[in-house]
C-alpha cells in the first residue's frame, strides 16, 4: 500500500474502523457480517485501483 497518498490510505484506514465498530455490534441476522465484508472488500477494492489507475494512466 505503499502508492496510496495519505488521504486513500486514510479511507482504507477508516474502513477498517467500520469493519471493527460493525462486528462489536450485537448479531441480528446470520448473513449480516458476511454482507457486511463483501461490502467493505468491494469500497477497498475501489480505493486499491487508485493506484494502478495512476500508474498506467488511465482515467475511466
């Protein structure tokens, strides 16, 4: 993570933060975590192409 400026990694940082708040929460529903990850992966996933759009120039 070394090509994320200090505001992406700041984001990343925060969405760990929310992975931690959510799971100290009580259990409602079986799938509620397991949704919730899915979730979290796909914002890190955003955050993570940053990078790699950066690098090979390309703004889609």
């Amino acid at each position: 993570m070394d090509k994320l400026t200090p505001a992406e990694r700041r984001v990343v940082d925060r969405l760990v933060e929310a992975w931690n708040a959510f799971v100290e929460l009580p259990r409602e529903h079986n799938d509620d975590v397991t949704e919730f990850r899915h979730g979290i992966h796909r914002l890190q996933e955003k955050v993570m192409c940053r990078p790699i759009r950066r690098t090979i120039g390309g703004e889609a």
